[in-house]
C-alpha cells in the first residue's frame, strides 16, 4: 500500500478507472495509486509508455495495478473487460467512467453515424461497464460511481450538441442510479469539468476559442488533470459517505 501515514484515504479499497492512459484519466490514476488504490486500469491499446508508467506506480506504491485492453467502441470488447475484472472474485468499491471522445459540430451539420459514435464510447460504454460492476458492488455492500461528465452538459455550447448531449445522459443515468442503489450502499457522482489543460482540449479547441473560454472564467485559467482528480479522490473515498446524486461542476466558476 502507499507509504505509511501518507495519503491513503483509499487504502484497501480497489477501483476500476477507464481512459486512464492521458489526461484526466492518468491523474486520476496516479492520485488513486499515491492513495493506496489497488486498480483496473482499462484503457484502448497496450503501449510501452502506460506499461512503464503502471509498473513504477505499483512499485512506489505498493499498490496493484491491471491493465486491460479494451476498445470502448466494441461492445463485445466492453463486456469481456467487465468479466474480466468479475473473474478475479474480488471486492470492486470503486468505478470512474472516464473514457471518453469529444466533438464538435454544428447541429444541423452532425450525422446520424457520428452521433452514434460519440454515444456509444461517451454513453453506452460506461452503461455497459457499471451494470457489470454494479453486480459486484451490491455482492459486497456497497461502492461509488463516479462518471466524468461535462460542463457541456449542462450548458448546451454551440457545436457541442451532440457531445454534451451524450454526457447529458451519463448525467441523467447517473442520477437515476444512486436513486435506485442507494439502499444497497452504492453511490453515483457525477463531475462536470470544464475547459481542462489534456491533449484532448488542445486537439479540438483553437487557441482563440480555449483564451476566449478561459477569460470566462473566475479564476481566470483552465483547470489542470489534477484539479478533477483530486474530486474523484473525495468521491471515491469515505470523507463522501453522504454525498450521492449530485454533479459536482470543477470549471474554475466558469460563466455563459
């Protein structure tokens, strides 16, 4: 486990993290690792920069980490990844769905093949994935959801109906599912990010659009991959025992 005394708010418990290879994903897993997490990492492809960066993590601190590889575009895929985690037989007390693919397009300009593309990785992915971990959840009293939603959610930006409709209904499911899970001691939390510093932002977004984002904020920055993974650290551990059907929005007090 981590270092005696130091950083272990989930000490002993065990989580399942997606898309953990970049971004928001590996500073969740790196925050879950330095707090004593063991961890499924699932992510897209098997690559010697992840293998590395699992192996030195487990060894700093003490923690197992597992990779699986899984196409979130593949159903198929999604459900041997699920069972291989089922296979193990043991305790699962922690789920982020973080994987995910932005897009942006005017409304009237998005395809039909293209919004089933963003639905399937940003939506039915992370629905196919917690019904199996749910399982394992409700076997052994209880566990946290955590779905990585966004501020285009709940804003509706132009360009982005299609995107944040797809984490819109993460939203919605995840609200739904603390509602019917509560009383088996699972709990579901979603956090809305807004304009983050990842390889995912810089790709989609132009300079002009990301300063004309930033200068809408209150704190007048993006947010950095650490600043949602330190949200996921409460959400997953015991300090957010009572805290269940919520959106937690981390952008910076960003304004429309």
């Amino acid at each position: 486990m981590a270092e005696s005394g130091v950083n272990v708010l989930l000490k002993g418990k065990t989580a399942v993290i997606t898309g953990c290879n970049r971004g928001i994903g590996k500073a969740i897993l790196e925050t879950f690792a330095e707090n004593g997490a063991d961890i499924w990492a699932l992510v897209r492809r098997e690559n010697d920069e992840f293998t590395n960066l699992t192996t030195s993590l487990s060894k700093k601190h003490e923690v197992t980490i597992t990779p699986v590889y899984v196409d979130f575009a593949d159903v198929e895929q999604i459900k041997n990844a699920a069972k291989a985690v089922i296979s193990a037989k043991q305790q699962v007390d922690i789920l982020v769905n973080n994987a995910g693919v932005t897009y942006n397009a005017l409304f009237q300009m998005t395809s039909l093949e293209k919004t089933h593309e963003v639905f399937q990785i940003n939506y039915f992915a992370p629905l196919i994935l917690t019904q199996y971990m749910v399982k394992i959840m409700v076997k052994y009293g209880g566990g946290s959801i955590i779905n990585l939603s966004s501020s285009a959610a709940i804003d509706s930006n132009p360009g982005r109906g299609v995107y944040g409709a797809s984490k819109a209904a993460l939203l919605c499911s995840t609200k739904t599912i603390a509602a019917e899970l509560g009383e088996k001691g699972i709990r579901a939390n979603c956090i809305a990010p807004g304009i983050t510093n990842t390889d995912m932002v810089a790709e989609s977004m132009s300079d002009a659009v990301i300063a004309e984002t930033v200068s809408k904020t209150m704190l007048h920055r993006m947010g950095k991959p650490m600043d949602i993974a330190n949200t996921a650290l409460f959400l997953a551990s015991d300090l957010s025992s009572y805290v269940t059907g919520q959106v937690i929005r981390v952008d910076g007090g960003l304004r429309r």
